[in-house]
C-alpha cells in the first residue's frame, strides 16, 4: 500500500471517530478573509501562503521543531505574507482541526484547512475551525478514493462559506477542473504515493494549468531554497505554499523574504 492509500484509510476512520471535531465551538458567522482575494491582490510580487505543520512525512526526519500556533504567527507575519495554511491531518502528520482553529484566531490573514478532504463532516469541521477556505484533491476522485464525488465535496464547501482550492500533480488529473465549481488551483511536485519530488511532472502541469487558464494558481510543497520558489515563479505561478523549510528555519520572516521574485513581475 502506498502512501496515499494508507493515510486516506487511516483518515477515513479519524473522520468517523464521534470525538473527531467536537470541541470545536459552532460555526462561525460573518465572512471570512478570501484566500482567493489574497492570491489575486499579491500575484506581482508573488503571494506567500506559509504552512503550520508539526509533522513532514516526506523527510528524512519527519518530526519538525516545536512551535506554538502563536509563536509560528509571530515569526512569520512580518514578512508580508498573503495567508496561511494549517494541516488538520492527524495520521503521519499529527495535525488536527484544533490548530486550525488556533491559527484561525491568530491571524488576520486567510486560512487554508488542509486535509485530506473525503467526507462533508470534514467541510463542516473547517468551517466550525474559521477557515476561510478547504483543499479538495484531484487524484483522490481521479484513483477512486472517495465515496462522495468531488464536485460534492466543493459544492458542499461553498454551502458552507468555503472556498475551495483544487490540488493536481500530474496532467491527467486537469479533467477534474471541468467537474469541480474551485475558486483557485495549486500543483503540488510531491507524489502523494511514493513522497518522491517530482519537478518535471508538476512543471509540465503547471504549462498546462496555465493554458487552460486555471487561475489563480499555486506552486505547493517542495520548496527548500530561493532556486526552489524561482522554478516556481518561472514556471508562472501566482504564489507558492511553504512549509517544512519554513518550520525548519531559524529565522522565519527573512528565509520567506528571499522567495519572492525579484523584480516584481509585469502580469497581465
């Protein structure tokens, strides 16, 4: 069993726990800060959505240095972010809706809950959170994960105040923009079975994203290094999502600060 079917499986059971969620106060009322607006409004100078994670199965060590959601906020805030996002995956990840919910009362900023998204209970938990928006991924509808079609799912997000970003990693899951209502898009250059970064596969899908005008539209994961986010930028990104390098800095506003794109660049 490869990594994506393990975590789907063991998500699938977190999902149904009757515990899972309920500490979470009711859902809140009043409009959320747009992850989308955010995305448009920084797309020049290359918009920065920074992740809070505990936990990155993809590294040698996966366990990643100990910060509070507040603490996280504070050092990371000054560097002019575009938004946030929080993992709410309890298997492999250790996250929980929980500190999406922290991050939420945090920060100004939008909020992504980033989860391995395969049931409505999950949609209602990110809204009972304060995000402002939910990951939907392509390749679990493409591989027959999911129980509930994703164009549901998405449509279940937006009943729920949600905007949704639609994540691909090969071309031949694009197909799914066509059947699932998402407000934004990202390519993500891990593969979600094997962990292995796959660049030539996400950079070939990026061209293809962007042709077909999928926008706005973000560079996810694998991004260590100012060379890392400029393959992004070069590629034709409107942002890039940080994570693990982000949690693993020592100084997290300047580390960030050396991704954007200099200059700014001329869009349309």
């Amino acid at each position: 069993m490869g990594f994506l079917a393990e975590v789907v499986a063991a998500t699938r059971e977190v999902v149904r726990d009757p515990e899972y969620g309920r500490d979470l106060p009711p859902r809140r009322r009043g409009v959320r800060p747009s992850l989308r607006a955010a995305l448009e409004r920084d797309r020049r100078v290359g918009a920065l959505v920074v992740e809070y994670k505990r936990a990155s199965p993809g590294q040698k060590n996966p366990e990643l240095p100990r910060r509070s959601v507040e603490e996280f906020v504070r050092a990371t805030e000054s560097a002019r972010i575009s938004a946030y996002s929080c993992l709410a995956t309890r298997p492999k990840f250790a996250g929980s809706p929980e500190d999406v919910a922290a991050l939420a009362r945090a920060t100004h900023h939008p909020v992504l809950f980033k989860d391995f998204v395969l049931d409505p209970r999950q949609l209602d938990t990110a809204a009972r959170a304060g995000a402002g928006a939910v990951l939907l991924i392509a390749r679990l509808a493409s591989e027959g994960h999911l129980k509930v079609p994703l164009a549901d799912l998405a449509d279940g997000a937006r009943a729920r105040g949600l905007e949704v970003l639609l994540e691909f990693h090969d071309k031949s899951e694009l197909s799914e923009a066509e059947r699932v209502a998402a407000d934004m898009y990202g390519v993500n250059v891990r593969d979600l079975d094997s962990l292995k970064i796959d660049r030539a596969t996400a950079m070939a899908t990026i061209r293809a994203a962007g042709q077909r005008g999928l926008r706005p539209l973000l560079g996810l994961s694998g991004v260590e290094t100012p060379e890392d986010a400029e393959r992004f930028w070069t590629a034709g990104v409107d942002g890039i999502l940080v994570g693990t390098a982000v949690a693993r800095a020592s100084h997290p506003s300047e580390f960030l600060a050396s991704l954007r794109p200099r200059p700014p660049r001329s869009l349309p």
